[in-house]
C-alpha cells in the first residue's frame, strides 16, 4: 500500500488539488443531497380498509371480510392475514415474508380485491402498503372565522388544495376532515299510506335519471348525425317533481333536501378545522420543500382573510433540528479527538496533520453518498456521527510512528516513506476489517436491511476514504510540517511491560481470569433487562379516549370534546388535534377506527416536563391512556369452537393480569353490544325478503346519484322509521305473503349483547389479549407471561400464540446475530490474507470477547436495557477491536525477524501502547456527545449504542495490550519454551 504515499510523493501538486476538491465536492454533496427524516423503506404490510356507513359490525364481515379473506388467501409471500370488522368499517391486515417485493406483493393483493363485489353502500376497497416515505412532510389545519361553510370547503378543495399539490417536489396533498354533501329523501308513512305507494316505488325513483345513451347514426338532413338520449338532475326542485306513481310526484310523500355528512370530525385547539396533509417524492429535499408550504401557507392567509392556514406538525423542522444536532455531536467529537491527540503527542502540529483528515475523509463520504443514492437522513447522520473517532484511527497510527521513528533518526522523505511502509499493513487490514462488519449488511432484508444499510455504507465510505487520506495526504503533511518540529521523546511504559511479563510468565492464571470474566459476562447478559426502542418523542404525544360502542353518538362526541378541552388547559400543551370518526380518506391511508374512539395528537412545548402531563391525562376520568414508555405484549388465542375460545380467553386474562409488573391488560372482545336477534319463522315470511324489508324501513338506502352544484352527489332514501323501544321495533308493519302484518307476529325478537367487533386471523376467528409492559422490561415480562400460560391448563382445541414487539425484535435479533458471525467470519480471513497464518488471527479474535465483557458491564452499570442499539454497538465493536489487535500483532510479527518471540511480543506492547492507546481514547471521547445527547426518534446512534462502544472498547483497549500478546505466545508455545531455553542457555555461556 506504500504505492500510494510514494505517488502523493511524486504528485505533490496533485495531491493538494485533490485536497481541495474532495473538501469543495463535499459542501456541494451536502447541500445537494436530499434531506429526510428516514430513508425510505418499505414495511412487509398491506393493508385493506373499507368504509361502510350505516352497516353493522355483522354485515361488514359478512358481506365485505369474508369474501376479501377468500380471495386473499391465494395470494403468494403471504404470512398472516388478521381482519377487523366493526361497525361502518372493515379492516384487513396482510403481513408478508421479509424478502418479498413488496410493491409486486400491493399489486397481487389489489388484483385480488378487485374481483370482487362488494355490497351497494360500502366503499371500495382501499390497499395500502406502507413505506416510511408515506410520513407526512407537514401537516397543516385550516380554519376559517365563519366556520366549515359550504362555501369554505369548496374553497378549500378547489382553491387552496390546489396551491400545495403544485409545490415542486410534492407527491400528494390531501385534504380530510371535509363533510360531504348528500341528497336526502325523507319519507312521510302516512302520505304513503294514504296514496297507497310502497316504499320501493322510492327506492327506484333515480332510476334512468341520470344517464346518457348513445342512440346511433341517422341521416338527418342530409348529414349523418348521432343521436344521444341524456338525463340529468341538477337541482333539487327536479328531484322532487320525478314521477313515482301515476298522479304521485317525489314530493308529495316525501321531503328532499341537501345536507352534509360530516363522517370525520376533525377539531385543532378547540375549532372545526380541515386538515391538509403533504408528502413529498423520494428524491426531493425535505428542508427545501417545507420552506415551500410555510410560504404558501403565509401566502394563503393574505389572499384569503377568511382563512388560516397552520402548520401544527413538520417533518421538515425535525430534519433540521436532527441535522444540526447531529453536526453538532459530529463536531464535538472531532473536538474531542483533537484534544486527545494533542494530549498524547503533546505537538500542535501533528495534531493538526492528524485532524484535517476529518473533514478530508467526511468530504469524499458524502460525495460517495450523493453518488450512491442515499439521502442525508438520522441514519447517514448517525453513520457520520459513529465514524468520526475512527477516522483518524488510521493517521494516528501512522503519524505515530513517522512521530516516533523522527526521534531516532535523521528526517527524510525516505524516512516517512519507510514508516509509513511499518504500519500500512496493519492499517489496511484493520480498516478492512472494520468495513467487512458492515458487508454482511447487505445480506439482510426487508426493512431492516433498508434502515441499516445507509448508515453501513456512510461508515464504509468514511473508513476507506480514512485509509486513501492516511496513506497520502498525512505523510506529505508530515514532509512539510514535521520538518523542523521539535518532537518530545517517547517513553517506554515500564508498569505495562511490568503486567504483561507477569502475564506472559503466568498464562494460565491470566488466561483462567479472562475465562472467569467471560462466563461471568455471560450471566450478567442474561440478567440485563431486554428493552425495545422506543418510538416515543416527548415533544409529540398520541392517544385515544374511548367509550363502549353503546353510548350514544352525541353523548361520545360531547365526552370528546370535554376530554378536549381538558387536555388544552394544561400548561405544556401548544397543540391539540382531535379527530373522530372515519372517512375515505382516512381509508386511504389504511386508518379506522372504532365509531367510539377519539384519537388525539398533541405537540407539546420545547422543554417542558413530559411526565407530568402524560401524569395529568392518566389522571382523567375516562379511558385514555398515553401509553408512558410502555410496550405491548399480545397473546393471540385462536380455536374453532367460540364458547370455548372466550372461556379460555377470560382464564387467560386473569392469570396475565395477577403478573406482577404488567400495567395493563385488555382484549379485543371486551366491547359488546346490546342488540336484538329477530328469529323469523319460515313458515310466515321469508327471512331474506324480512330482512331487506326492515333494513330499507329502518337505514339509510342509497339509490343512486345527481349533479349538485356542479358536484356529482350522492342520493340516500332514509329510514322511513326510527324505533326509540323494543315495542316500536315488535309493531314494524312488514310485508308477508298474506299481507301487511306486524314483525312480532311472524318473528321471535331476543335481546342481546354480542360483540361489537369481529376478529379473524387467516379466515378463522381469533381473541387478542394484550397486556402492557414497561418497555425497559419486556424480555423478562415476556418470559414470565410465557411461563404463565404455559401452566395454564386449556382445551386441547385453543392455541395460544405469543406476540408483540418483543417477538418481533428478536427475528431482527436473529438477523443481526447471524450478521456478526459472517462479519467475524470475513474478519477472520482477512487476517489469514494478512498473517498468511492461522495463530496470529485467532489470537487477534480472541480479544473480542473482552468487548463484550466491557459492554455488558457497562450496561449493567449504567442501567440500560438490551436493545437493538445495542447489538449493533456490539456488531461494531467486532471492527473496532480487532484493529487494535491487527496493530499490535502486525508489529510482532515485523520484530520476530529479528527477535525471539517474548523480545518481539514486549517491544510491540511498548512501541504500539501509545497509537492504540490514542485511536481508542480518540473513538471513545468521539461517542461521549451521543451518550448525553438526546436520541432522536427512529435513530439507531443513541444511549445504548454509545454506551456499548465505550464500555466494550474500554475494557477490550486495556486487555488487548495484555491478553492478545498473552494468547499469542500460548499459541506458539512450543517455539516460545524453545527460544527461551536457548536464551537461558546463551546467558549461561556468555556468564
């Protein structure tokens, strides 16, 4: 590799252009590169969600889950299909194999959906597959002074909409919260009655209304022309006067008016609000593209007084705050190395050789990445963040030894060449070593893959440019700048040398206490407490308030609003969004929800106390929770007969709620429903015409559509009867084959109080049972609930299948595991390339164990739970470490040319003390500012992390210099005895 350092030599000018070029490519690849929140990823999830207004929980699985499941069930790369039938919505919920293409498996899915019919009333279907670009760039409310007029909607949809669809770079603006307008005819009994016209005459009344028909081609008039026939209804006054029955118009037995169908509420600090939510497309810049909307929005407020338009959430500003926080922590740890080189070298100059490899090497990152594809988002960041101390790992080592070699000989250009020759070796098998941790990264799939493989390639490409900067730049920095330096004298460290002759005399006490160390590693690891990551930010929080579906809806709404009102009294709270309901276009985005459920989502303040506002809103009396730092662990139980599957749902809730330590537990079947059963008895009317007939007596029918201020608007037929006690239901006047006869007399009519809901997983029905954990203890709370329900003595017939987020991350665990051993397994043969020998590589391997040792202390010090941080910090430490052993080996294997292997093995200790001394100290206080700042949502550099690389670099620095030289000898000990009874013997002759 000294191929390079002669050719900057010969390229002096070229090497300084080079310089500035990669600086000035790096500033423009910064600001070039597009900037967001996380790099898109696609999550193996599709979603199905139809709206059905007006239809009961029964009636959407029958006629709308059912058939979807039947058709979804051929479908390929499917793992598990969960659905969710409720009242007014369905849900389907696909989960596919890690490896699928996912855009591939949406359009199987679609084409499955597409075959088949649903009920007239209910929505299409809405397939969604989810990906990380889906995260709203921003989210704005608008509000008008007079309220959510008609006039404003329309204004709304198509003036103001418009504006942030046309921003370069948007991908979709929607607006929601929008009530649409209808048509509606209400129907009078008694004028019915007294014109004697059925109720079905309405239900036909738009019929062939609204239309257009081609008739064909006549000659007319001597020119051939083509004739249509065309209905339209463009005013309600012509709705009233169609013809129902001969003499009988709409009007005379029935009201039409136009009305709105408000089917989401949506409120933003307490008014009636739209909301407008932008994504932008993958290539664009997020920081650019929010400074649009803020524009328009500004932009929108002076054209249209009567409006305002709010940004109460941006992903744009988060990106901001990410970047500069991680540039931040970026440049406080390239601060923090220089110091230390400083400290060590005690000579500016090098130092300042040393340094200005930092911002060489980051400016040819990110021109590799802005060539790569990749965006500058928190894993590139944290990619920048993590390498900064080990990118000058490579030119401390070879500065160090230019510094030392300096010291005894004459300064020449050949000098630096030769010194650079000593360690190029090391250094390159090192820094390999280290990106080969990160290759098998792209073994992985799916999204783990799509998350982890930005901040592997940012690190990649940090460390071999580290390398190409070291082999180059530094040592022709040193021709100029070391010249006539005045370089402090290296010392030997004698206490060092002192342990390690110990050491080397005494293997097998010291190899037995790192055996001892190790095993007992081992059980503090299974003593930690195993966390999830947490996807909480205490800046925005989420929850829902929720009743039983038997209140009614105004009453629901009432609570809603007075739950509202509560949480803005709170003194930490800037903003407060609340949304009820359902609509189609919260189904297009895959989101129902219960027609008893409020969700809210609120922004609080910079800088105020989480805590105790999450404290205030589980003090109120209703069902909220803001879920605290909690982690959901469910218990899927499945069977196929339902009295025996809820019996052992409620025995298995009970033991999980006796669990100490479990804060919460509840099931998807404790909602029910009062109702009422009405048995017909086939011998005095048919049930399917019974039920048709009670359906369009008592619901909303549509019956077709008509042109309303330009606005194609749905018609609906209301419920000719509205029923307030059972016996108004018992009198309803059906129709039966010997004539008009009241439903009491021709059906048995049962309360009841069934579910609200119905669950399947894959076609069969199912009882989730979810208890919440607090996440720092969730591998412990899962073990136990496990525990616990396998000494449950259930039916042979109900199966129990645990889940959560528990399970879920210990598949990425595995991933992950099975990563480090192919990354140890490169390793180990670059090494063997290396060494060209196999006791040199094993002796270098073997000083992982004491990374994990130092981590796992360090945890267990500090209190942090296991997590996916955390064993990629460990995955991590696998580079790291072993480059400090390549190092010292390197050196031991350049002196037993000349030495016997204790001389080489304690020369190498002494001359290479001080370089990984000073690359570990360096990468150390680098990670210092991840370890006290505050980790950003969805980041995998955080506390964790951080606290995995110091413990374990700490521990495995001290034992490296000690236990590797240890391992080596002990692996060479036969050559070793025989050198030193030969130098015993040579003593005795030369005495």
């Amino acid at each position: 590799m000294t191929w390079f350092t002669k050719w900057a030599f010969v390229n002096k000018a070229a090497v300084l252009f080079m310089a500035v070029l990669f600086m000035g490519l790096g500033i423009f690849s910064y600001f070039k590169l597009p900037m967001e929140y996380l790099p898109s990823a696609d999550r193996p999830e599709v979603s199905i969600t139809i709206i059905g207004q007006g239809f009961d929980a029964q009636t959407m699985l029958t006629g709308a889950t059912e058939p979807l499941e039947h058709a979804l069930s051929i479908v390929k790369g499917k793992k598990e299909m969960f659905s969710t039938s409720a009242d007014g919505f369905a849900k389907i919920e696909m989960t596919f194999d890690s490896g699928m293409n996912m855009k591939d498996a949406k359009a199987n899915v679609q084409e499955a959906v597409n075959a088949i019919t649903l009920p007239q009333g209910m929505s299409k279907p809405f397939v969604v597959q989810f990906n990380t670009s889906m995260r709203p760039i921003a989210q704005l409310s608008l509000t008008f002074k007079d309220g959510l007029t008609k006039e404003n909607i329309a204004l709304a949809q198509d003036r103001i909409l418009p504006k942030f669809q046309q921003i370069n770079g948007v991908s979709s603006a929607v607006l929601s919260g929008a009530s649409e307008s209808r048509v509606w005819i209400h129907p009078d009994k008694d004028k019915l009655a007294q014109a004697k016209v059925p109720l079905q005459a309405l239900t036909g009344a738009l019929k062939g209304q609204n239309m257009s028909a081609a008739i064909g081609e006549k000659s007319i008039d001597g020119k051939a022309s083509e004739i249509k026939v065309i209905g339209n209804l463009t005013d309600l006054a012509a709705v009233g006067n169609l013809i129902i029955a001969p003499g009988i118009k709409l009007k005379d037995v029935a009201a039409v008016e136009a009305a709105s169908n408000q089917e989401s509420i949506m409120r933003v600090n307490g008014k009636d609000s739209l909301e407008i939510i932008v994504t932008k497309d993958a290539s664009s810049n997020a920081v650019t593209i929010g400074k649009e909307i803020a524009t328009t929005a500004e932009g929108i407020q002076k054209q249209y007084p009567n409006a305002t338009a709010e940004i109460y959430n941006a992903t744009s500003d988060k990106v901001v705050s990410s970047v500069n926080s991680m540039m931040r922590e970026v440049l406080l740890g390239a601060l923090f190395a220089a110091i230390v080189i400083l400290l060590f070298l005690r000579n500016l100059r090098s130092t300042l050789i040393t340094v200005f490899s930092i911002p060489l090497s980051l400016g040819l990152t990110l021109f590799l990445l802005s060539k790569s594809g990749v965006t500058l988002n928190l894993l590139t960041l944290g990619g920048v963040a993590v390498a900064v101390g080990r990118l000058v790992d490579d030119s401390i080592v070879v500065i160090e030894n230019i510094f030392r070699r300096t010291q005894k000989a004459e300064f020449s250009k050949e000098l630096i060449i030769d010194s650079v020759r000593e360690v190029a070796k090391a250094i390159t098998a090192s820094t390999l070593t280290t990106v080969a941790v990160f290759l098998p990264i792209g073994l992985l799939e799916g999204t783990l893959q799509a998350f982890l493989l930005p901040f592997a390639l940012t690190v990649t490409y940090a460390l071999l440019s580290s390398l190409f900067v070291a082999l180059t730049v530094v040592p022709l920095m040193s021709a100029w700048l070391l010249r006539n330096a005045s370089l402090k004298p290296h010392r030997e460290p004698g206490r060092l040398l002192h342990v390690l002759a110990w050491a080397l005399n005494h293997k097998i006490i010291a190899i037995g206490l790192s055996l001892f160390l190790f095993i007992g590693s081992i059980v503090m690891y299974i003593a930690l407490p195993k966390g999830a990551v947490s996807a909480e930010d205490d800046t925005s929080l989420s929850f829902g308030l929720t009743y039983s579906p038997e209140t009614p809806a105004t009453t629901f709404k009432e609570k809603a609003i007075e739950f509202e009102k509560f949480i803005m009294s709170q003194s930490e709270v800037k903003y407060v969004i609340m949304q009820l309901g359902n609509s189609e276009e919260n189904a297009k985005s895959g989101q129902v929800v219960s027609s008893r459920n409020a969700q809210y989502s609120v922004l609080l303040k910079e800088g105020v106390n989480a805590d105790h506002f999450r404290e205030q809103i589980n003090s109120y009396d209703a069902d909220s929770d803001t879920g605290p730092k909690v982690t959901p662990v469910t218990l899927d139980l499945t069977g196929d007969n339902k009295q025996e599957l809820a019996k052992a749902a409620a025995v298995v809730t009970a033991a999980v709620k006796a669990i100490e330590g479990v804060e919460d537990v509840s099931s998807n079947q404790d909602e029910t429903k009062p109702g009422y059963a009405i048995v017909v008895d086939p011998a005095l009317a048919n049930p399917q015409e019974t039920a048709l007939t009670i359906r369009s007596l008592l619901n909303p029918t549509p019956i077709g559509s008509m042109v309303l201020d330009g606005r194609d608007t749905p018609v609906f037929l209301d419920g000719m009867i509205h029923p307030s006690t059972s016996t108004d239901l018992a009198g309803l006047q059906i129709m039966t084959r010997t004539g008009t006869a009241a439903l009491s007399s021709i059906a048995k009519i049962e309360k009841t109080n069934g579910s609200s809901s119905f669950y399947q997983k894959n076609g069969q029905p199912y009882i989730r049972i979810t208890a919440q954990v607090i996440t720092d203890k969730m591998s412990d709370m899962n073990t136990e609930i496990s525990t616990v329900i396998k000494d449950l003595k259930l039916p042979s017939s109900i199966a129990v299948v645990q889940g959560g987020a528990f399970i879920d991350q210990t598949g990425d665990f595995t991933d992950l595991y099975m990563n480090m051993l192919v990354s140890i397994g490169i390793v180990f043969l670059i090494m063997l390339i290396t060494f060209k020998t196999f006791r040199a590589p094993i002796a270098c391997i073997l000083s992982l164990p004491f990374a994990a040792i130092g981590a796992v202390l360090a945890m267990m010090v500090t209190g942090t739970p296991f997590e996916m941080t955390s064993i990629f910090g460990i995955v991590m430490l696998i580079g790291i470490v072993v480059t400090n052993a390549i190092v010292l080996i390197d050196r031991v294997n350049q002196n037993e040319q000349n030495m016997n292997i204790r001389e080489a093995l304690l020369e190498a200790a002494s001359s290479r003390m001080r370089p990984i001394l000073m690359t570990a100290v360096a990468t150390i206080c680098a990670m210092l500012p991840l370890l006290f700042a505050k980790s950003e949502q969805g980041s995998l550099v955080s506390k964790g992390l951080a606290v995995v690389v110091i413990g374990g670099l700490s521990f495995a620095t001290v034992f490296t210099l000690i236990m590797v030289p240890t391992f080596y000898e002990a692996l060479h000990y036969m050559k070793a005895r025989r050198e030193r009874k030969q130098q015993a013997d040579a003593n005795m002759v030369a005495a």
